[in-house]
C-alpha cells in the first residue's frame, strides 16, 4: 500500500513539473512582446546603415578629387594626416587642382608642422618639358616681396574669386612668373589658412612658368579634399 502511494505522489508531481515546463515555453514562442534574435540583429544593422553609408561617401569624395589631382594613396594619405594632427591642434583645409593639364604629373608633396608657421603642405607639378606648377597652405604668413603683376580674376571652386598675376620679370628669377600669394579663408582662432599657386613654384625654381591660361584653369579648379 505504501509503495502505491509513493508511486502516486510521483506521478503527480512529474506531471506538474512538465505542465509548467509546457507553459513556459508555449509563453516565450508566442509572446508577441519579446523580440526574436533575427529583429534584434536587424534592428542593429538598420541603426548602423546610415554611418556606414556616410563614411563610404566621404571616402568616395575623397578618392575623386585625389584622382583628379593625380595623387597617390599615399599622398592623399599623408595631407589628410595635418587635418587636426598637428602641433597647433587646428584645422587644416587641403586646397588642390581638380585640373591638372596633360603631361604633368605630382613631382613632390611635402607636409611641414612648426611653431611659427603651423601645418602647412605644397604640392608641386612638373612636365617632360621642365615646366612645373605648385599648390601650397599655411596657417602662418608668406613672405613676398612687390611685383609688378598683370591681374585677372579668377573664380575658384574653393576660394571664391582669386585676383591671379603674371608678370615677364620675376624679382628672383628675372623669368616669367604666374600665381597668387597670401589668399586668406578665415580659420580657427589663433591662425587664419592661407593659400598661394605659383608658376614656376617656391620648391623647385628652376623650372619654366606654365601658360596663363593653363594657369587660370589650374586656379579655376581648385577644391577642397576636405571640405
């Protein structure tokens, strides 16, 4: 008699145990209320999309206008490294041609970071024909002596309307010169960037001055690699 009673409270209880284990996983697939693992994983990529979206965009922008300007990964690379990586801890807009004329291609790129002219860069163009061009930014001053300049102005992507000179008798050289010095964009305080375009360049000197014309489409086309 004892056994059988035993036997039934066993019974019992074994079934009371599996109704609940029942009940509970019947309540976690049907509960409308609780997410599945596939909407948690969905809902996550939908917030991440929109990033990943912008920084591939910003990437392409980049890529563009460093094509344009013929310059290598590496180039772009390390003129995008001065932007806030510098000792005054500013902001360094790069400043390049998105027209670059046939036959010239990036002889030098040159990065400079010191306490009195701040981050600073160059760009510099050649040809076969010893004929170059150079692009250069600062946060510090120029310094230039009086020219005797004939002036056009210029409409630039970056700048705006840029007042570009050419004179036969350079003050150095004595050769044909072409460019525009000291334009100022106001920048983060304490320092504003300024921007200059010489034909034949401050880096190499001893080439020959481009056309004017060429010039002015060089100048028309200057862009920020990042705006």
């Amino acid at each position: 008699m004892k056994n059988k009673i035993l036997l039934l409270i066993l019974c019992l209880l074994t079934a009371c145990t599996n109704e609940k284990t029942f009940e509970a996983k019947n309540e976690a697939t049907v509960n409308p209320n609780l997410p599945s693992g596939n909407e948690v994983q969905k809902a996550s990529e939908i917030e991440t999309q929109p990033v990943a979206e912008s920084q591939a965009s910003q990437t392409s922008a980049f890529d563009e206008k460093a094509t344009a300007a013929k310059l290598s990964p590496q180039d772009k690379n390390k003129l995008l490294e001065i932007d806030q990586n510098n000792y005054k801890n500013i902001p360094v807009k790069i400043v390049l041609p998105t027209y670059v004329p046939d036959g010239f291609k990036v002889e030098k790129v040159e990065v400079g970071d010191d306490k009195r002219f701040g981050p600073g860069y160059s760009i510099t163009y050649s040809d076969s024909n010893n004929n170059c061009f150079e692009i250069s930014g600062a946060s510090g001053g120029f310094g230039a002596g009086a020219e005797d300049f004939e002036i056009i102005t210029v409409n630039s992507k970056a700048l705006g309307n840029v007042e570009l000179g050419y004179t036969q008798f350079d003050q150095v050289t004595n050769q044909p010169r072409i460019g525009f010095n000291q334009f100022t964009v106001q920048g983060v305080i304490p320092s504003e960037q300024q921007y200059s375009f010489w034909s034949p360049g401050t880096v190499n000197s001893q080439c020959n001055a481009i056309e004017f014309q060429e010039a002015a489409k060089i100048v028309e086309s200057l862009d920020y690699l990042n705006p």
